[in-house]
C-alpha cells in the first residue's frame, strides 16, 4: 500500500509516467496475490 502511495507522490510532481505507474501497480497486485494464496503460481 505504501508503494502505491509513493508512485502516486511521484506522479503528482511529474517524476513517473502512467505507464510506468501501470506496469508497476499489474506487480504488486501479482505480488499481493501471491501473498494471499503462496501455492498459486
């Protein structure tokens, strides 16, 4: 959660792009399934 607060900050001040923030939040959401179910591959 904390990254996606910071990627939002970076993206107010114009240091990332909306691609950039897409392809980042698609990781975390695999990361934060991963998580949630560790046999799920």
């Amino acid at each position: 959660r904390c990254w996606r607060v910071l990627m939002i900050k970076l993206w107010n001040h114009g240091l990332l792009n909306g691609r950039t923030m897409n392809i980042c939040n698609k990781h975390l959401e695999v990361l934060e399934s991963q998580r949630a179910d560790p046999k799920q591959s």
